[in-house]
C-alpha cells in the first residue's frame, strides 16, 4: 500500500479530488431536479427554493461535513477506512458476547452489502444523466440517449482489465475543472438572484420543514441524492490519508456544490420551465455540448471509483470468509488497492445494463438510488457509536449527545426514501439482502464443513508422536500441506499416507489468517516452529486488504533455517466434495446456495499463487 505522507500534500489533495469526490460530485447533475419533481407537488417561489436549498445546505453540513468528516473519519484501522475497516475496529473488544458480535457483524456485513447496489445504481444514475444533456442539444438525440448511454457503460467495465493507474493520473486534474466549473456556473447565475444565498440560515429550513411537512418529508427522498458518497470519504481514507480530504472538501468541493445549488435555485427563480433540467440550462447554449462531455468525464470518473470500491470490498469479505475465491488480478505493482475481479465486472455490468433498460430515465432511478445510501449510512452510525464508546473510550452521554441527532437524521432520511420502495426503492434492497444472504451462507457454511472435516481427522500431536522410525517409508523432498488449523492433522496429509504410503523427508503444514488490520509489515508476516525432525509449522498473516503470496512467504523463512527449491517442493491440497443433505446445519436452500459457490469458487492453487506445476489434489467427499 502507498505511503500517503510520503508523497506532497498538494498532490494528495489533487488525487483525492479524483477518486474520493466523484460521487457527490456528479449530484448537481439530478438532485435539485428531482426535489421539485412534479409527483412532489411542491410550488417555484422564492421562500421554496431558498427553503430546499437550506435544507440541502444543512443536511450537507450535518451529513458529510460533521459525520463523515469530524466524526466517522476519527476512526481508522491502521489508516485504513470504510465500513469493513469500522467493523474491525468494532469486534476488537475482547468483551462482546457472541450475540453482540453477531449484531455487530450483521450491521457491519449489511452495510457492505448494500454499498454492491450502490455499485451498481451509482455508474447507471450518474452516466445516464449526463447522456441526457443531449436532448438539450436537439430533440433528435433523444432515442439515442440509452444506446449512448450502454456504450459508455460498456467501454468503462471493458477497460477495467487494465487498471486504473495509468488513466487515474488525469483523474485529478479532470475533477479540480469540474468542480471549478461547477462554481463558476453557479456564481454566473447568483448574480441574478444573490437573495439564494440566505440558505446558510437555517430558519429557512426549518421554516420550510415546518410549512409543508408531508411534502417536506417527500422532498426529503430526493435531498438524499445531494449527500450520497459521504462514505467513499472515509472508505478511500487509507489512500489519501485525513488532511488531504479535509482540504479537498472545504476548499473547493463543499464551495463548488454549495455555489452551483444556489445557481440553479437563482435560475429557477428566473425561468422555471428550466426545472425539467436546471444543471444544464446553468449554461450558456454554446458551452452546452462541452458541458456534457466533461459530465460524462466526472460520471465515468465517479462510477470508476464505485466500482473501484466494490472490487475492494468483495476482495475484504474474501480474505475475513465472507465470499468465496474469486480471481484477483492486480492492476499496479505499486498500489495494492488496484486490483481487478473479471467474474464480479461482468455481474456488475449485466446488473447495470438491465437497470438501464428498466428505468429508462435518470429521474426513474433517482427513486431507486436513496434507500440503499441512508441504510449504509445508519450502519456506519452505529458502528462508529459502538467505536466510540468502546475504543476511543467515550462516555455514553456524549455519544449519545453527538450520535443522536445524526442518528436522527439518517433515519428521517430513510424514511423518506423507503416511501419510493415500490417504485425503485426495492432493487438496491434486493441487492443488498441478496449479497448479505451469500455472504452470511458462505460464512456458516465454511463453519459447519471446517466442524465436519476437524471430526474426521485427528489431533496433529498425536499423529506426530504416533510416527515411529520406520514406520511409514520416507522419500528425499519437500510437502507443504495447507491447513486451516495446526490443531489437527490435514485431510490431505492423511490421504498422502493412506494411498501412497509414503511420508516426506520435510513436511510443513502452512496455515494462512487474516487479521483485522489492512495489512501486515514483513517482520510479523509469519511465524515458524519444528515440532518433530520432519514437520514444521508455519503461520503466516496477512491483512485484509492484502493479496496472500506462498511462494513469497516461503522466501521469508530463511532466517528461520528454512530455505525451498521450488522444483523440489511439492503442495499438497485438499480438495472437498461437498453434498448437501436435508437435515444439515443449515436450511436445504442455503445448503444447495453453499454448495454451488463452494463448486464455482476459483481454486486455492490461483488464490494462493502457488505455482500450478507443483501442486498435488487430494479429494474427500464431506456431507453437510
């Protein structure tokens, strides 16, 4: 992983305009839009608009500024941010029950899960807005608008394979325009109604929530919409470290957001059958056709860094046990975070591509995009409360103090956007429950067949001391048995003996943990015991965000006396065949679900990178 402190502030703070603040960004696009969409029934008048916007000024303030920023961001896990680096910092207390690590899993692995549909509504909302500016242009580009909008989505994901160190160098620079034009809009358009500015007060707000409260709460559903990507702040923390989002945030992304609302609210007072697309009607006519290709520049950008997102997530819940393997290729030999999951980018896309052709339209979407943010965002309010009382030793008075009202907050924010479940609200809820079913399954399965595999084997002390001089023959070599505990004897160790009757000269039994930091420096990478004149044990660590190497681990041993010739070194693997049965230990429907990704996981012979020329499998067939 890169050093952030080694490398300028400024430059920092540049990369971080690139890939931290894509999301909430691109929100100008439809967000004010969609507060006075018609369904809301909410009138164009001066004490309206500037009513909206103190709302939206507020909920920015509150959300992003005070949560995400002063509070949430406090809590890093070695640097490391996002909801599974919360949750690691939350199971560090020794003192939990099993039921208070089971909820806090819960929360934490329901968080991610719903960050895989923001994944997916995220590159379809924000790319397909964009597209829409062309109907601006002329009514003709108006049945091109999905094609285009495909294609772009397609050439995004069809590049992925590539990485993004290369493209992500004009990241930062692409955004620190879009953010200054952004602005510069807004300030043009101020000027013919400087009175918007009064949003800063926030009488206008509570005058607003307490004038029209039903359609204040209705209106509450689309505000949402100017807050999402508060939590890819904190998640891409450990990339650019605190200060250099903090800057970014104050210095040009919060002015260039806050300045360009208030534009549109000032044209809006002035033409208000520019609410079918105030973001565009900002400028003028000649800048217009500019104006959508450098939106559907800042789209792809923030749809790139979702999408970034989800690979690391998924490759997270991989090495805790959450998710079965899949294949990870890395991107960059420098950054660690760059990695690319090609069965995950085409799910990803055929995902995206139906989403497309089901809403047709960006306002559409708006509906579906909410619920998923607000839930994510309860999840990380909780855990951090849990944080903060538990690690930074907070009093529960204060917690309460300064969680409450952004507990509040989140919640009304939900409620508002579970009222447009049925017209969209559903699809990133499916997706989410959908992945937190897997994950949960993936996890209880793992459980039941390690349970299952550990009763029909034997203590490893025992077998060690049961080997007689003489016993079983021994041949000149190497075995490496990967084994998930070194309290037993590995099935495939037993195989080996049982079919082969033979026994190597030098036999290492290898287990891998992850532990509940990012990563792991090299001096505590791995720890080495002889427990017989032929068997070893190694232990190697790795973080959760760090791709594990054999072969490289292997190298690391040599200080210990323990040196490998790769040619004459054997691994040996099991490999289990799995039948569900109907009275397992779980439900026969998680019990086939388990099954099926346990058969389609990729092999621990790729995961592991150990070389494919030296690996022997040894199969055993495991009822659950």
């Amino acid at each position: 992983m890169s050093q952030p402190q080694q490398t300028p502030l400024h430059l920092l703070t540049l990369g971080a305009l690139g890939v931290v603040f894509g999301d909430i960004g691109t929100s100008p696009l439809y967000a004010l839009k969609e507060c006075f969409h018609a369904s809301h029934g909410l009138a164009i008048t001066h004490d309206n608009i500037v009513g909206l916007l103190s709302v939206i000024f507020w909920s920015i303030t509150l959300v992003v500024s005070i949560k995400y920023i002063a509070f949430i961001m406090r809590a890093d896990n070695n640097g490391e941010g996002g909801i599974m680096a919360l949750l690691a910092l939350s199971l560090r207390n020794k003192n939990l029950s099993a039921t208070g690590r089971l909820a806090l899993v819960s929360i934490g692995l329901f968080g991610a899960a719903l960050f895989f549909g923001d994944g997916i509504i995220t590159p379809a909302i924000s790319v397909l807005s964009a597209v829409e500016g062309l109907k601006l242009v002329t009514p003709v580009f108006d049945p091109y608008v999905i094609p285009i909008t495909i294609a772009v989505l397609v050439s995004l994901f069809v590049i992925q394979r590539y990485g993004t160190s290369s493209v992500g160098k004009l990241f930062g620079p692409i955004m620190l325009l879009w953010f200054s034009t952004l602005g510069i809009l807004g300030i043009v358009n101020i000027a013919q109604f400087p009175s918007v500015l009064e949003l800063v007060n926030p009488f206008w707000a509570v005058n607003f929530l307490v004038n029209h409260t039903t359609v204040a709460f209705i209106t509450l559903g689309a505000v949402v919409l100017t807050v999402t990507g508060g939590e890819a702040l904190y998640a891409d923390m450990g990339h650019f470290g605190r200060k250099p989002i903090r800057y970014a945030w104050f210095g040009l992304v919060l002015p260039a957001l806050i300045l360009n609302y208030c534009g549109q609210g000032a044209l809006l007072l002035n033409h208000p059958e520019a609410v079918e697309n105030p973001f565009y009607q900002l400028a003028p006519s000649w800048f217009i056709v500019p104006l959508i290709a450098l939106a559907t520049l800042a789209t792809v950008i923030a749809s790139q860094a979702v999408i970034s997102g989800v690979f690391s997530i998924a490759r997270q819940a991989m090495q805790l046990g959450y998710l079965p393997r899949f294949e990870v290729l890395h991107t960059s030999a420098k950054e660690i975070g760059q990695i690319y999951i090609p069965a995950l980018n085409w799910m990803l896309l055929g995902a995206i591509i139906v989403l497309v052709f089901m809403f047709k339209s960006s306002s559409n979407l708006a509906a579906a995009y909410g619920i998923a943010v607000t839930m994510t965002m309860i999840c990380d309010t909780l855990l951090a409360a849990f944080v903060a009382i538990t690690i930074w030793g907070w009093s529960k008075k204060l917690t309460v103090v300064i969680v409450l009202p952004l507990l509040l907050a989140d919640f009304a924010f939900f409620g508002a956007t579970s009222l447009k479940f049925l017209q969209g609200g559903w699809f990133p809820v499916l997706i989410g429950v959908s992945a937190f079913t897997v994950m949960m399954t993936w996890k209880r399965g793992r459980e039941i067949l390690f349970d299952k595999l550990n009763q029909e084997t034997m203590p490893l002390n025992l077998f060690v001391n049961s080997i007689g001089a003489g016993s079983i023959q021994t041949i000149e070599g190497t075995a490496i048995f990967m084994t998930g505990t070194h309290k037993s004897v590995p099935h495939a160790l037993l195989h080996n003996i049982k079919h082969n009757k033979i026994l190597h000269s030098r036999n290492i039994l290898l287990t891998l943990h992850t532990q509940d930091i990012p990563t792991v420096e090299d001096k505590d990478r791995l720890i080495v015991e002889q427990i017989s004149p032929n068997f070893w044990l190694i232990t190697g660590y790795y973080g959760f965000k760090e791709q594990p190497d054999v072969p490289e681990l292997l190298a690391l041993c040599e200080p210990y006396g323990l040196s490998f010739d790769m040619m004459d070194t054997s691994f040996f693997l099991s490999r289990e065949r799995i039948i569900p049965r109907v009275e397992g230990g779980m439900a026969p429907w998680r019990e086939l679900l388990f099954v099926t990704m346990s058969r389609n996981s990729a092999s621990a012979t790729d995961f592991f990178q150990i070389p494919t020329n030296r690996v022997v499998e040894l199969g055993t067939q495991i009822e659950l």
